[in-house]
C-alpha cells in the first residue's frame, strides 16, 4: 500500500530537476494525439461501415495529431540529448550500457505489459507480428500489417537511440565546429523527404494519403511518415537544443535579450500556427468545414517541386518553432512569452505528463475495441445526437485511457523507474573506479 501510495503521490509532486515548460509540451502532445484519434476512429473504415460518424470524423484533420507526434519527438530528442550531454561534460565520455539498459528499464517492461493486454485482452490484429514491436523494427513492414500500429513511433525513437549515443560521442571527440555538423545532418533530413516525394511520386491525385486501407494511404504512412530516415528530423531538432542549452546556456540567456530573439519568438508563433492549420498547403488546397484540405489535382513540375518542398519543410519548421517557443518562455522576459511559461508549467499538465507513455501505448486499444461495437449503441440511445453521443465517447475513452495509465504507471513505469538507480544497475553500468567513489560518496 504505501508503494502505490507513493506512486500516486509521485503522479502530482513534481521534482525540482523537472523543465515544467516541458512537462506541459509532453502533456499538450498525448492529449492532442488522443482527442484527434478520437474522432480519427470514427471513420467509416473502422465501424464497419457505418457512415453515422463519416463528417464528424473528418474533422481529425484539424486536430493535428500528427503534429502531437512531431511534439514528442522533439521533447524527446531534448531530453535525451540533455542527458547524454550532460554525462559527457561531467565524465568526457558517454557509458553506452547504462544509457541502453535504462532506456530499457524504462521504456520495455510496461511495453510489453501493453502487448500482452492488445493480444489477450483487445484481441488486436496481426498479433502475429507482436515480435517486430518488441525488436522495434515495427514500422519496417505495412501499417495494414503492423500489430499496434500507433507504435511506430516508439520504432522510430529507440532505432534514433540505438545510433545517437554513438554518434554523439564522435560529434563531441571531432575538432569541427559541431552545430555545423548538427545543422548538416538536419538539412539533409529535408533532402531526404524531398526525394522522398518525388520518388515515390506521392503528389496529389496520385498516391499522397488518399484514404485510409488504399495504395496511396499505404504507402504515404510506410515510405514518408513511419520511416527513420523521413522522420529523424523532429528528434534532431531537440538534440540540437539540447547541445545549445547545455554548452551554451549563458550565451542564450544573453540571446534573448536582443531584439532578434523577440522578432523570431512571434515568427515561430507565426510558423507554428501556419503549419497546425495547413496553411503551408493552401496552394494546394480547398477550404472546406474540416480546415484545409489538399485536392487531389494534377500538378505540373514546377508545382510538383513546389509541393515536395513544402512537405519537405513543414515538420522540421514545425519543431523548430515548437522548442524556439518552449526556450522564449524560459529565456524571454516578456509578458507574452511568461504567460505561456506559466501555462506550460501549469499543475494540470504535470500528471498527464507523468502518464503520457502509457497513456499513448493504451489510448487506441480502447478505440479500435470499442468505437465498432458501442458508439452507434450511444448515438441510438441518446435520441440519435450525434454531438451528444461524441462527447459521451471521448469522455469514456478518456477516462478509460488515463484510469489504465495509472494502473501501468503505479505498478509496472515506477517502480522499473526506480529500479534503475538500485545498486544492482550502479554495479551493472558503473567502471570499477566510479564504483568505489560512489560507496565513499554514499558513506560521506
């Protein structure tokens, strides 16, 4: 009791060593990723056809849940890359085991607790292709045939980590100037996703999205939109803060005292809302009741070139933005930037923070068992309202995705948590020396 006691405890108590600005980014990611998912599943594809929902559901291209992911990768890369940063100004080096086994610790044990319910539990399909989660390399096959397949993300996060220690550590060891090389790798992230386009010919009308289970769906997800190589970009973006606020933080302090600072604060506004609302595709677009929407129209070269750049571009704009925004509020002393400090920081968010991993392996489970089954059952029974019966179903699926969040995070995220500052890890992960000074340190 006092173990799920504390573990409640921990879900409000937020640490002092906590960016709270970062807390509220992680926050703001899972909810805008759960809340479009919940009306992204009630697409005519997923009830069995039933064309009830078909308008309303149309309106996930709104919320951005896509952009909740690009959030994630962000705050994840700055995280990370904070952490490896700061091991290798302390220490001159990166220890490799610790950082594997704690990302294990960490990330594997509710995982696979996750898998298991999607296979005995929600009777998920393709549970046959379980392994490739665990092995990470899920986003390697057809999301029509990836078991749990909101997971690619985590794919594409632990395949960055299995190469960004190393690489890193060759970064820090090189004589070049490393933001230029940090810059290098970014931009070519863009050329990637350019040739990407024009490979694969994902244009408009031709094989870009189209709807979901189709050729173009298929192969825009696998090629451009679950794929390392397409995606590292948002990760970079947060490595590169990261590396800027650990080895520069006073230079950046003194940085936003400047005008720039403050001209590029409201242009990353600017290029965060232009991007959340599709107005980067407004060439290629039709205004309708769901936001912007891209037409499906032949384009010619110069506007195929114009298109490929545009979808080459807006992701890592988006990110830089994001964290340009996430440093204004901690650099920027104005009253706009301290407002979205204080709403960042807020303790609302701190708690959904803490369950976002969870809440983000389990919030689809619940969806795709029982969206198809329940959600016309309570459209019929409250007289056929249909806004009635949406809000009635993102209350349950909300309150079922965080109540199960909780449960994970008290008894399986913690206490792994935990485990990974035991004696049995310090043994594990620390050399021979680091050992002997942690037990005088301890006896000290």
């Amino acid at each position: 009791m006092t173990n799920i006691s504390k573990g409640l405890t921990s879900l409000f108590n937020r640490p002092v060593f906590h960016n709270s600005a970062i807390d509220g980014v992680r926050a703001i990611a899972v909810l805008m990723v759960i809340i479009g998912h919940i009306f992204y599943f009630h697409n005519s594809e997923f009830l069995i056809g039933d064309e009830v929902f078909k308008n309303y559901a149309t309106y996930w291209h709104l919320l951005r849940a896509d952009l909740g992911v690009d959030l994630f990768f962000v705050i994840s890369g700055f995280l990370i890359g904070s952490i490896l940063f700061k091991e290798f100004k302390k220490t001159n080096n990166i220890s490799f085991t610790s950082f594997y086994l704690r990302r294990f610790l960490r990330l594997m044990p509710v995982y696979l607790v996750a898998i298991l319910c999607g296979i005995y539990l929600f009777d998920l399909s393709n549970s046959q292709n379980a392994w490739t989660n665990i092995l990470y390399v899920n986003n390697f096959i057809n999301i029509s045939e990836q078991f749990m397949g909101w997971c690619w993300s985590l794919a594409i996060e632990e395949q960055f980590y299995i190469l960004i220690p190393a690489s890193l550590l060759l970064l820090l060891f090189s004589k070049r100037k490393k933001i230029n090389i940090l810059l290098f790798f970014l931009l070519l992230s863009v050329v990637i996703r350019f040739i990407t386009v024009y490979a694969y010919n994902l244009f408009p009308s031709e094989l870009y999205w189209t709807l979901p289970g189709n050729e173009g769906w298929d192969l825009s997800f696998s090629i451009l939109y679950d794929n390392l190589i397409t995606r590292y970009g948002g990760l970079l973006v947060g490595v590169i803060a990261a590396y800027l606020y650990i080895y520069y933080n006073a230079e950046l302090k003194l940085f936003f005292k400047s005008k720039v600072s403050l001209r590029l604060f409201y242009l990353s506004i600017v290029i965060f809302w232009v991007v959340f609302f599709r107005i980067d595709f407004i060439y290629f677009s039709e205004l309708t009741q769901y936001g912007l929407m891209i037409e499906e129209r032949e384009l010619n070269f110069i506007e195929k070139i114009y298109f490929a750049t545009v979808v080459s571009i807006t992701r890592n704009l988006f990110s830089v933005a994001s964290i340009y925004i996430v440093f204004s509020a901690l650099f920027l002393k104005i009253s706009i930037s301290e407002k979205i400090n204080n709403f960042l920081s807020s303790k609302f968010f701190y708690p959904i923070a803490q369950l976002s991993y969870s809440a983000y392996l389990m919030h689809e489970m619940f969806m795709l068992k029982l969206y198809p089954s329940y959600s016309i059952k309570i459209y019929e029974l409250l007289n056929e309202n249909i806004i009635m019966a949406l809000v009635v179903i993102s209350l349950i699926t909300i309150i079922l995705t965080f109540l199960s969040s909780i449960i994970l995070y008290v008894f399986i995220e913690r206490p792994f948590m935990e485990f990974r500052n035991s004696d049995i890890i310090k043994k594990l992960t620390l050399k021979k020396h680091e050992r002997v000074n942690a037990k005088v340190i301890e006896a000290a």
